[in-house]
C-alpha cells in the first residue's frame, strides 16, 4: 500500500474509534471512506451494534458486501454520527467535496448528523479552498444555460464524463466541474451559486465538520472541536 493510502486508511480507522453501540452512523463515500467501511464491517462482526445510512449507491452496496447493517430516513429520525471523506478541507475545516460525484446525498446526511468527523490524508488540507475543481450537481433539464450561468461567475465549468460518457449522479443529474481558483469568501460563493436556477447543490461543506482525522507519514492528527481536551493529538 502507498504511504498515502496506509495514511487514508490510519484516518479512517482512527474514526471508527468514536462510533459506540447503538448508534445511527452516516457512512461516507469515496476511497477513505471505504478504509472505514471496512473496519466497521469487522467491528460489527465482533458484535458492535449499529445502523448505517449510506450517502451514495457505491457506499451502500460497499456496506451491504461489509456486513453493516442499513437503515434510511424513513425509519430514524436522527444520525448521531456521520464519518466522510473529502477532497480539500481549510484551516476552519470547510470542506470542498464531490470528486467522486456523491456531494448531494454526503451534504444531507453529514447536514443531518450531530458530529461530523472527515477523514483524508495531510494532501487534502489546503490554505484556501479552489485548486480542486468545484462539482456542482445540476439538473438535466437546460444544464447547457445553468453552465452559462456559473461561467459568468468566473468560473470554467466543464461538463463531468466517464468513459466517454456524460457522469449521471445517484439523483439522474449531471455534474459541473467548475474552477474558480482560490475561494476567498467559499460561503458567500456557495450562496451565490445555490440560488441559480438549476443548481441542485454545490460541493462546499461551509461549518459543518466537527473534527477531521488527518493521516500523515503514519500517524494520525485530529482537528477542531475544541470543546473537548483531546482536541489536538497524534495517534500512532
Ligand atoms: O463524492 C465524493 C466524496 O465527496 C468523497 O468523499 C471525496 O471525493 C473524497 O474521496 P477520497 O477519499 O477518495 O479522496
């Protein structure tokens, strides 16, 4: 395994310290969160008592090969935990996600959750947020005049394709890959792109996170919550 992948999945492992019997838990998508998919799969093997909500169909048949018990939000009225992965997170830990084009279904589940942990490796953490295109999930229907929209914005939005073919989201709607650059005020831009019409969501997760496990060379460093005195520590 690369050193970045054993640091992935140190991150993810580390998470899966802080889920407890009984709890309803938001299961993350994307290659972390499948290190966490994993170890709670064997978790729950050795008798941990859970429910997850998977954020993408990836996940959820991940899940299902792992063993976790599923749930949805037709039959609990609350998430106590959601663990997620993300693809560039600010020093205030907002979060630039959707890379693997699961932002609409991450945002209501990590929304909905009372602590939100986000796992990745040290290369996801960045001074501002906009190197990594940002996804935006769109409708079909007149994507070509929403797409004209963002551009006016300042951005270069480019049509998401998988093999040649147009990226169709768990929700039947396309994705913009949209570079802005640096995010000087991500908030403000994210309100700004929501109330286009056509826009479903942005992939910007402004003060949502709780904590972020970050893997690096081997070793894990927790972020945020300061409300807790383990707020800064190194895992081995
Ligand atoms: O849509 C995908 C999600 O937002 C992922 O959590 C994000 O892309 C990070 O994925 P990975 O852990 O593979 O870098």
């Amino acid at each position: 395994m690369s050193v970045k992948g054993n640091d992935k999945k140190l991150a993810a492992e580390a998470a899966t310290d802080y889920v407890k019997d009984g709890m309803t838990v938001g299961l993350g998508s994307g290659s972390t969160a499948e290190w966490m998919l994993k170890r709670l799969g064997a978790l729950v093997k050795d008798g941990l008592n859970i429910k997850g909500i998977p954020t993408s169909v990836k996940t959820e048949s991940l899940a299902r090969k792992h063993g976790i018990p599923l749930t949805d939000f037709s039959k609990t009225a609350t998430v106590d935990l959601a663990i997620d992965g993300a693809d560039e997170i600010d020093g205030q830990l907002n979060l630039l996600k959707g890379g693997g084009g699961s932002l609409v279904r991450e945002k209501i589940i990590d929304a909905a959750a009372e602590k939100l942990i986000i796992i990745a490796d040290q290369s996801k953490m960045v001074q501002q947020l906009g190197s990594f295109p940002l996804p935006i999930e769109v409708v079909p229907f007149g994507w070509e005049m929403t797409k004209k929209q963002i551009a006016a914005y300042g951005a270069e939005p480019k049509l998401r394709k998988e093999e040649n073919r147009v990226f169709v989201s768990d929700n039947g709607n396309y994705i913009l890959d949209c570079s802005f650059g640096k995010m000087v005020n991500p908030e403000s831009l994210h309100d700004t792109l929501k109330s286009m019409a056509g826009v479903v969501e942005t992939g910007l997760f402004i003060g949502m996170t709780d904590q972020a496990m970050i893997g690096q060379n081997g070793k894990v460093e927790m972020i945020g919550d300061t409300k807790k005195d383990d707020w800064w520590y190194w895992r081995e």
